[in-house]
C-alpha cells in the first residue's frame, strides 16, 4: 500500500539534470524583462486576451451537471485508471474524523476531495459530482464527525489555482457521502475553514477573492447555521484576502485572522502590502483589533501570513510572516504567549530559506495539539523544532513544497502531512514517514502511449518530473526527466528515442530508451521566445524529423542533434506587459503524407501553415477567434483539411472553440456545435471510423457526425481539466492525461459496438438550399416552436427569432457571405446545422 520513498522525486530531479549536460539549461522571462510566472501558463491559456468570466464558467458547469443528470448527449462505456498510483500531486488540506484515525479526508489542487476509512488501503473520491474540483480546505466538526465541510477554490496563490476557480462551501451531514451547498459561491478561493468545537453550525471561512483582480467578496466570513446564511465580519480592502483564522479551543470567542494584499497579473505580481496583517477578535467576530505590540510595523511591506494556535495553552499563538511583494521570502516567526497582546521574534536565521524565493505558494504553521513545543514551518522545505524554537531540523524524507499537515486526535505518534508531491503519514510523531503510493492525483500537461509497446505509457506533470511506466502497472512510475514535465515523444519506429522537456522548452533526447538523457537544443536562438509549455512533435511522415516551436519553428532532420530554423516569427510578436500573452508557439501539426506541410498555432491567436517546407509561410487566421490556439490536427487523407481548436472562458454567450477548414485555411467553419462554452485544451482525429475527439476543461468529448454534434464521452472521467489525448491505433485505445487525477484510458471498442444513445424527444431538421443567398427554410416533419440563432464563424449571433410550424422560411439576403450555424431550440435539446451564403 505505501512504502517509504519521500525522497524519490527531489533526488530523481537532482540526478537527472546533472547527468543530462553540463550545458547551463535556458530559463526564460517575460517581455519587458517582467519575470513571467511559471505556472501563469495555465490562466494565460484560458484568459487571453479579455480575461475570465465566472459567469460562463458557472453556465458551463450547469450544462454539464444537466447533460449527466439527464443521462442523455453522452455514451456508455466507462474509462480504466491508468496510474499513476505512486507519484501524487499537490495536496491543500487534511481532516482526520476526531474519533476515528482510519477515517480521513484529502483535498486536492485541482483533483476534488478523497475520503479513506481503511486508513489509507483504499481510497474514494467524493465530491466528484459536487462542487469543483480545486480545494482550498476540508474541515470535520470536532463535535460531529458526520459534518464535514469543503472550502472550494485553492488559495495558494499560484497560476493554476487562479485558473480555476471554486464554487463556494460544502457542506456534508453523513460524513462525505453526499453533498450540499453552503454558501459563499463568490468568495472564489478559501484559505481555511475553522469549526467551533461544540457547535457544529458555526463556521468561520477565511476568503481570498479572485486573485486576477480585486474583488469586494475577500474577507473573513462567519455563519451560525451551517452555511445558510453567511456575514462578512472582517475586511480591509478589495486586494486584501483574508489567508488563515485560528479559534481559541477555550473561550471561543477569541479568534485571529491574518489578511495578505495580493494582486497577480498574467505578467507578474503583488504579493505584498501595508494591509498584510493580524486581527483578533475578543467577541466571536463582531469587533476586531489589529495586533502590533513586536509585530512588524505598519508600514512594513508584509506579504503572506501563517497563524497557529496552541491546543495545551491557547495563550500561546504563532505568526509565520514573509515579506517582499514579489518573493514572499521568510520574514520570520512570531510568537505571543499572551494572547496576541504582545510579540517577540522566534526564530528568523536558522530556517531563513524555509520559502526558497517563493514564500505565497506556502505560509502554514502547525502546532503538535498534543505538545507545545512541537512546531512545524511549512514552506518549499519542511523545518521543525521540538524544544520550543531553540534549535530547528530540516525534514528532508519527504517531496517538497508542502501545504498541509495535522495531527490525530486520538493518537500523538499519527500524523499525516500533504506537499506537492502527494499524502504522508508518521506513526512515530514525524521521526519517519511514509508515503501513500495508491492515491491517482498527478497533474498531467502531456502523455505519450509508445506505439510499439502501449504498456510504456509516458507524461509530463506539475512538480513531479516527466514520467514513465515501462510494465503498464499503476504504481510503478518513475521520473525520466525532472522539473516541470511537458512534451514526450517516442519514436514509433524506434523507441530507443525518446524527447523529453522541463519548463521553458529545456529539450532532451534519449537514443537508448531513456536510460540516460542529454540536452538537445544547443542549436536552437537563445533570444527566442519559449512557452512554458514549449511544443515539441515528431513528423509522423518520417519520425527521425522533430520540430520545435518557439517563436519561429525549428526543424532537425537528425532526431535533435542539430536544428534550423524554417520560420520568422509566427505570432504577433513580443508582446507588451500586460497584455496576456508571450508571443510563442503553443501547439503545432505535421502531415502524414507531405513532410512540407505544417501547421502551427500560437498564444496569440496565430495560425499559419506552410505547404513548402517552410519556405513560405501564410497567415491563415484573420477569421478565427484571437485567443489562445491549443491544438491542431490535419486529415491523414487530405492536407486541406485540417482542425482547429482555442481556449477561453470569456463569454456567456455561445463561442466556438472548434473550428474546420477544408481549403488549407482559406476558410474555417465553426463546428463546435452543442459543446459548452468550455476551453478545449486538445483535439484528436481518427480516421477509421470518422471521429473527432476533444479535451476540454469539463470532460472528454466526441462527435461522429464531423462537429454538428458532441456527446460525453464515457460514464466516469472526474470533473477535472483534460489536458491531452493520445490514440494508441493497434489497441484501439485512447488515452486521456488529466490535470489532477492521473491518465485514464477508453476502449473504443464500447462505442462501436453500443453506440450513442439518443434523446427521443429530438425533432430532426433540415435546412434548404445550402448554400443559398437569399432565404432558407427549415424544415421538420414535426411543428416546430423553437427560438433560433444564427450565428457567424466567431460566434456572434446575427439573426434570431421564433419557428412556428413544420417549414419556416428566413430571410438572410442581409448576412454576408460566408459560413454560419443555425441553432435551433435550447438546452439538452438544440440542433445546430450548418449552412453557407454564397451571393455571386
């Protein structure tokens, strides 16, 4: 079930990037020579260029929650876990039952919530069809194990969490079973979540608001009736977010809360202010007094703060603060043997890199309830003192970077304690730990199936180094490459070349299977830009040619040992600060059957195509969307036909995020059909049988009529973000790398043979003549009473109206030529069909 191997990934990256090349790896920073933020990647993607809006992320999740209720617009067959088991990922909270130690919860960055009752054996996702699946806190009721609460919405600060926003509180009354909404929908991101230690209803949450932005919903919120009704009892500015509350487990009444002023750009960051500071509360939360007595000064420019308050002695209370609005680096440990009335400075020198350089991403203090002098600082390294600050050890058993941790009830010697690189568990109070090697919650950016073998299964992840299984087990994964993993491609002729990349485009090459790796883009212009999500593919006309995009395409015809450059610039350049983007390739298509044809897209809203090699380049998107491209797939038949698709969570209002050109991109027809307005993340072709498949942000889907329509594909995919497919053509098998629950893995099979299943109450239309120039009819062998929209290649409606009866005639002698899709009814329910003006 788990064995003791903390140490795994941080020495597996250490040895992999010394034996690799001695070549000083690239980092890149941002235009302007603004640092760009590594994990921004993730915002940018679906932000460019206007923003989020929340608005049609919740109509999203709407019509996804409709379409599984319903049972309809989606196929059967399930999804197989595909691991790994072995690995982790990013864990924001624990709660462990006050009465039972096998009983316990994890919440996940971005992987929703687990529950174990078995200790740890085996484990069960729980809020999947709840809220969303980014975590901020899990808290159960001391007074009522059955209680249990989800503060949704990750508040540590990074891109990811604030790409992905939560729903609110959760609240559970039968120990996680099923699910209610507690209030705070808008609060975007919890920090922590506090329970009185009697009454279950009373509840304090501490809010962060929306981290691109400012917001009026950051604060310190209180409820008396378990999440009916919420009142916002501390706030300080709309930048300023309310990160941790503590309550005194004597006189309730006493509460602290710490607020940090942080404002975060697609192009840099905040992370600091005079109005970071400490409150206490005398009288359950209706006044507050900000303490100052040895804290630092007012106008100290103060950036996150951790609190903790003693169990034995509720005098004394801890204040872990970081300081420089960029950085947050360490500032140091205060502690109040008072009750906050006066401060000395603990410790400062011996944990002083606890933060490393990023101190925002961490800011969690613990106090063992069953030892005072028993304190941890949780940050990038893990320090804890046990002689009451005297002296301090680093804990180095474990993955780094570490967010949560808590103590049994019950039992002093248990502990358990989640980082970035998944759960742990001491049962001798932390001289040892061990980790849980059964939990699927690794943050995939890409995978790789080895055509030759599908039992290789490969794949990038968040933190957790690019990764392999070479028996096709799920606990068996171990890292190939360190960092940030991102593209991984293996030779389908020859598997002994394996191309794999860290953060930044940092390119490597293996010609004996990934056994040893070396740097491999000493060719390629270092003043280009990279992504941090650099894509790298394999021609699939002739596998020993790779490309490489930056801001132009690089090509090596040597399987990477030398690179040229086959392109200007592709995108539209550097870009100012502020604007959202970087300038860089994003994803890129070669031809199975014409190596001069490549396509290429951008973070800019660029797409270009090339029919010679390279030697002429033309911009084929003037009418596509000016949003993030993030993939590209051509016909295997047909260099013409090929297909696009953007991100974006911008509008309410329908927008397309497939598009189809069938005259090499002189032309695009949106064929996003029925699909929510979600970002699509990937797309796949399959030739035999005619399949499109995508990955979006809300599920697999796939259409088999060429994008008319698009149904769910699969029973049992998480709520999670998908991130890239792969098709394993000899298997029949594709393959699905998800950003917070591992990869999974579908027969293809089940939906030869079953097929869709179809709604009944679909009233089937066609539309004549088409194309046509001056009216169409719609027509149906039912009566028709439905609106209608029609709608152009961006998605702007540009007619509407109501039908009523079998034949309906439009007049659109007023729409331009071009393409545009009808959208007949709402709902569940609507027909989109295809049409074309053509006047002369």
């Amino acid at each position: 079930m788990k064995s003791s191997v903390g140490t795994f990934c941080l020495f597996s990256i250490v040895i992999v990037l010394i034996s690799c090349s001695e070549k000083e790896p690239r980092f890149r920073t941002g235009p302007d020579s603004v640092e760009m933020l590594p994990s921004d990647h993730m915002y940018a993607q679906r932000a460019y260029p206007n923003g989020i809006d929340q608005k049609a992320i919740d109509a999203a999740w709407e019509q996804r929650r409709a379409i599984l209720k319903s049972g309809e617009g989606k196929s059967q067959g399930v999804w197989q876990q595909e691991g790994p088991l072995n690995i982790g990922g990013r864990i924001t909270d624990i709660a462990i039952s006050p009465v039972d130690d096998n009983t316990f919860f994890i919440g996940c960055a971005v992987g929703g919530v687990f529950r174990t009752t078995d200790r740890g054996e085996s484990w069960t996702p729980v809020f999947d069809t709840a809220g969303r699946p980014s975590i901020g806190d899990v808290t159960i009721a001391p007074s009522d194990p059955d209680r249990v609460y989800v503060g949704t919405g990750e508040a540590n600060g990074s891109g990811t969490s604030g790409a992905f926003f939560g729903d609110g509180v959760w609240r559970s009354d039968d120990g996680g079973d099923t699910w209610q909404e507690a209030g705070l929908p808008d609060s975007q991101h919890i920090g922590r979540l506090v329970v009185h230690p009697t009454d279950p209803d009373k509840v304090f949450a501490a809010t962060t608001g929306l981290l691109y932005g400012t917001s009026p919903t950051r604060g310190l919120y209180r409820t008396a009736d378990g999440g009916a009704n919420w009142e916002q009892v501390l706030f300080v500015t709309d930048s300023t977010a309310c990160i941790d509350v503590v309550m005194d487990p004597v006189n309730t009444d006493i509460i602290y809360a710490s607020t940090w002023e942080r404002r975060r750009r697609p192009w840099g960051r905040v992370y600091g202010g005079v109005t970071s500071r400490v409150y206490r509360s005398a009288d359950g939360g209706d006044t507050w007094q900000q303490l100052t007595n040895g804290l630092p000064e007012d106008d100290t420019q103060t950036g996150r703060i951790g609190l903790a308050i003693s169990a034995t002695d509720p005098n004394v209370v801890y204040a872990s603060y970081t300081t420089n609005a960029i950085t947050n680096v360490y500032a140091g440990l205060y502690r109040s043997n008072d009750g906050g009335e006066n401060w000395t400075l603990a410790e400062y020198d011996d944990i002083s890199d606890v933060n490393s350089s990023f101190g925002w991403y961490f800011g969690n203090i613990r106090v063992n309830p069953h030892d005072i002098n028993d304190i941890y600082v949780l940050g990038q390294k893990l320090y804890r003192t046990q002689n009451n600050a005297v002296t301090w050890t680093q804990d180095n058993q474990m993955h780094v970077d570490f967010h949560a941790m808590e103590w049994s009830a019950q039992d002093p010697n248990m502990v358990l304690c989640g980082t970035d690189g998944g759960l742990y568990i001491s049962e001798n109070n932390g001289v040892t730990w061990e980790h849980f090697e059964n939990l699927p919650i690794t943050q995939f950016y890409q995978i790789e199936v080895d055509e030759s073998w599908p039992g290789e299964l490969y794949g990038g992840t968040q933190d957790n180094n690019t990764l392999r299984t070479l028996s096709g087990e799920l606990d068996d994964y171990e890292a190939i490459l360190g960092g940030d993993g991102f593209h991984v491609n293996v030779d389908p002729e020859d598997n002994s070349y394996v191309y794999a990349e860290y953060q930044w485009g940092n390119l490597f090459r293996s010609d004996n299977n990934a056994i040893s790796m070396d740097y491999a883009i000493d060719d390629i212009d270092q003043a280009d830009r990279t992504n941090w999500n650099t894509p790298v593919i394999l021609s699939t006309y002739d596998p020993s040619v790779v490309y490489y995009g930056s801001n132009r395409l690089w090509r090596s015809d040597d399987r990477a040992l030398s690179w040229s450059v086959i392109s200007p610039d592709l995108t539209q350049g550097q870009h100012p600060s502020g604007s959202g983007s970087y300038g860089t390739l994003t994803t890129l298509a070669a031809s199975s059957q014409n190596q001069d044809v490549i396509y290429t897209g951008s973070d800019d809203g660029m797409v270009h195509v090339t029919f010679n090699g390279g030697g002429d380049w033309e911009m084929i998107s003037a009418d596509l969307p000016d949003r993030y491209v993030t993939g590209l797939a051509i016909h295997p038949d047909d260099d013409q036909v090929a297909y696009v698709t953007f991100s974006g969570f911008r509008n309410t209002d329908y927008t397309p995020h497939v598009f189809k050109t069938i005259n090499g991109g002189q032309s695009w027809m949106d064929i996003s059909g029925n699909l929510p307005n979600i970002p699509v993340n990937d797309i796949l072709l399959q030739a035999e049988p005619s399949r499109l498949y995508v990955a979006t942000d809300m599920g697999v889907w796939f259409s088999e009529d060429d994008g008319l329509s698009w149904s769910i594909l699969g029973e049992n995919l998480p709520p999670t973000i998908m991130s890239h497919l792969q098709l394993h053509e000899m298997t029949n098998t594709l393959y699905i790398g998800t950003f917070g629950r591992s990869i999974y893995s579908f027969d293809l099979a089940q939906i030869d043979a079953i097929g869709l299943e179809e709604s009944e109450s679909t009233q089937e239309v066609l539309l004549y003549p088409n194309p046509t120039a001056e009216q169409i009819t719609i027509r149906s062998d039912q009566h028709l009473q439905e609106s209608y929209v029609i709608r152009d290649i961006q998605g702007k409606a540009v007619k509407s109206g109501i039908l009523n009866g079998p034949n309906n005639e439009i007049g659109i002698h007023d729409l331009a030529d071009g393409s545009y899709t009808m959208h007949i009814g709402e709902g569940l329910e609507m027909q989109i069909k295809r049409f074309t003006v053509i006047k002369n």
